[in-house]
C-alpha cells in the first residue's frame, strides 16, 4: 500500500527561502519541501495569462518572483526522473487552482450533442408503423379568419379600452385630490398668505400675465413660470411715473443687488467662489430691477457670492433692454458706468474733498427716499418662507425658480413699498 503525500509544514534545511506571489497564498519553502516554486515564462503572452489567472494587476515580475505548484493542475507539472531533479511545468501551462476556487477546477460544459435529447432508435416494427402514421400538413398562413372571431375581438379590444380610460379618470381624480396644488388652500386665505403672501387666492387667480405650475419637490413648494414678460416700455413707465421721479423723469428702472446666504460647499474651490466679502458667508448674488412705482421689471439669475456688481451686470442681460434715452438709479457702489449706454443717477461721491456742497447733499437725499423702493421690495422677497433659513446645497437645481417666483409675487401683494416721507407742504 503507498503513501499519499501531504503538505506538513516544516523547517527544512536550505539557508534561502522561495515564497509564492500569489494572493491569500502563504506557501514558503522554509517550511513545504513538498512543494516546488516556479518562475514566470519569458514568452509575453504567457506571462500576461498568469498574471491574470493570479489576479495581480500592476505587478512587477522579477526573476525572484515564483509561483508554488500547488496552484497546477497535475496535467501540467512533469516530475522529475531522479530525486535530486527539479519538477519542470509543460509548455504554456497556466496556474488555475487558487483558494477562492476551493483549487478545484470547473467541470466543463457537455457540448451541444450532449445536452440535445434524441428519441431513440427505431426498429423495424417502429418503421412500419411510422409508414401508416398520418403525416401533419404544414400551416395555411394565407387563410383568412372567420368574421364572428374578428367581432369578439373587436368587442374584448373595446372592452378594454373603456375599462383603462375608467381607470385612468380615477387615477387622476386620487391625484388631483392629493396634489400639492392652489385649489387645495383656494378656501383658506390663511393658508394663501402663508405660501404666497398675498392676501386670499383672488389675487394669485387674476394673475393674467403670466401661468403659475405648481409641484411638489424635496418638501417645498416650487413654482415653475412659463414664459415670462416683465420688462415694462419706456413710454408705459413714464405714462405712469409718479410725482416724486418728477426731477428723475427719465428713469426707467432702479437697480441693486442682492445675496441670499446658502450651505458652505465641503470643496475649497467651490467656497471660494461663493465666499461672499460683503456678507462674509457663502451666498448666491443675483441683480433686481424696479420700475419707479414700484413694479418688478428685471430679475437675473443667482451667481456665486463672490461676482463683481460689474460683472452680474455684464452677465445677466440687463444690457441688451437699456438704450441711450433711458436712464438708470443705482447705489454708490454701483460703478458701471463704462459698460450701460444710458445715464445713470448715483449718489455723489466725495472724491477726496472734506464735505459736499450743498446741491449735492439735497441731490444724493432725494437720490435716496427714491432708491428705497428697490431697498423695501428685496426686504419683501427675503421675507418669503422659502428664504427663512440657508439655502440648502440640495435645492441648488430649483433655486433659480424660487427665486423668481418670489420676485414675482411680490408685484401681487398688497400695499405702497414706500410710505410718506414728509407732510405736503400747505
């Protein structure tokens, strides 16, 4: 009766040591005389098999680098004809045995007549009888079909058909009634005040200019406006331009920017760019328009924090509206004056003198009680629940239509933005 071999790990006598590259393999021959340790092929195509078999990706191969021949099969390791001889593997042998297989191999795939069931042989009795079989005659495809089978047909498609539109009414009549929509606050003016700020659902109703969608996104309340017309023509402005613009009666709109604080971005690039000086937090920064009573005409998209009031200006379009008969009032600040093609009404500087001179003081007062419109409308947009807290960095895709909508409102609710200043005089 023979021996089988087993692998015992122990010390062995060789002063070096060869150990396996291969993953979750410890095999050394310090410890396995067992086992031999083979040497990666020179032939490149080989090479690139066993290094795929082995799973090592970005490897380099040198001459030290072995392989143990437990990860053979035994068709490919030769064993050597004398004891003191070296095993040797065959030519284009590929380690395939590895622990994440068990070492074991897949058993192959029984090939098409293999897996193919066929009946079996016939015999003379089974001939003869298979001579009497009836023969089947092959399908008429071109025969037509008898009229009552289309009728029942046509009558089960009808059928059918009135069966998905019932449905169908009944689904959308679920939906309208769970939808988060203006007629399901139209009867409660409390609630109309709460989303919109205006006074009671009438108001929101007569909005002719413009079709209000409202969807329910990411537990808000977003509005999504159509096509949106707002920019009012200089002769409509100056038809209805009040009193106080008397010495201003040119003026077509009355212009400032605004920021709305959002989450600070986990990306330093990302914080720079909306890392406001002014507010010293991440904002968005986008450019309002006023006609002189009081009216929303421009609104541009939100920018990062950190842009210019030049630069929003260049950017967001108010440009191409402005033309050289206009006129525009804006803050102190509000250096554009290189880049609109009309005048432009600002508050005097003091350019390094020690005080103004009496007509500039009365000017940049009278230039102030009338930018204040602009001033008290952003108060109103801020003060919308959508702006309560930061904007959130989840809510960045919807921003721009919030920030619209609540511009727009505020053209709807009720009451003057500026209040009497002074007493008329008698």
């Amino acid at each position: 009766m023979t021996s089988k071999k087993t692998f015992k790990f122990q010390r062995t006598i060789y002063s070096t040591a060869e150990h396996c590259c291969v993953p979750l393999c410890q095999a050394s021959s310090k410890y396995n005389s067992l086992l031999s340790f083979h040497t990666f092929p020179s032939d490149a195509e080989i090479r690139r098999k066993w290094l795929v078999a082995i799973r090592r990706d970005k490897f380099t191969v040198t001459p030290h680098t072995r392989v143990c021949s437990r990860h053979f099969n035994k068709d490919d390791v030769r064993e050597p004809l004398s004891e003191t001889g070296r095993r040797l593997l065959n030519k284009g042998a590929v380690p395939a045995l590895f622990e994440w297989n068990n070492f074991t191999l897949p058993t192959s795939r029984p090939g098409v007549w293999e897996r193919r069931e066929r009946p079996p042989p016939m015999t003379e009795d089974d001939g003869d009888a298979g001579e009497k079989a009836d023969i089947p005659m092959d399908h008429d495809y071109a025969s037509a079909s008898d009229p009552a089978v289309v009728d029942l047909a046509l009558d089960d498609n009808m059928s059918l058909r009135d069966e998905i539109l019932k449905l169908r009414e009944h689904v959308e009549k679920l939906t309208m009634n769970q939808r988060f929509g203006i007629h399901r606050f139209a009867a409660s003016d409390k609630d109309i005040r709460f989303f919109t700020r205006l006074v009671s659902c009438s108001p929101l109703m007569r909005c002719s200019c413009f079709s209000i969608t409202w969807h329910w996104v990411q537990n808000s309340v977003i509005l999504l406006t159509g096509s949106v017309r707002i920019w009012i023509p200089e002769e409509k402005i100056r038809a209805h331009l009040p009193a106080e613009f008397k010495d201003y009666a040119d003026t077509t709109v009355i212009l400032d920017c605004t920021e709305l604080r959002c989450q600070c971005p986990s990306s330093p690039l990302l914080q720079s760019e909306m890392f406001s000086a002014y507010k010293s937090h991440c904002t968005l920064k986008g450019l309002l328009g006023v006609a002189p009573h009081g009216a929303v005409t421009f609104i541009s998209q939100l920018y990062a924090g950190s842009i210019s009031d030049k630069q929003i200006t260049r950017e967001s379009g108010i440009l191409s509206l402005l033309r050289p008969g206009m006129a525009i009032m804006v803050d102190r600040g509000f250096l554009v004056d290189d880049l609109v093609p009309c005048k432009i009404y600002r508050p005097a500087f003091l350019s390094g003198r020690s005080q103004m001179s009496a007509c500039e003081v009365r000017e940049t007062q009278a230039i102030a009680r009338l930018r204040v419109h602009v001033e008290r409308l952003i108060r109103r947009v801020k003060e919308h629940k959508f702006f309560d807290t930061e904007i959130p960095l989840r809510l960045f895709g919807n921003i721009n239509q919030l920030y619209t909508v609540a511009c727009l409102l505020t053209n709807y609710e009720n009451g003057p933005l500026v209040k009497a200043w002074a007493k008329k005089p008698e």
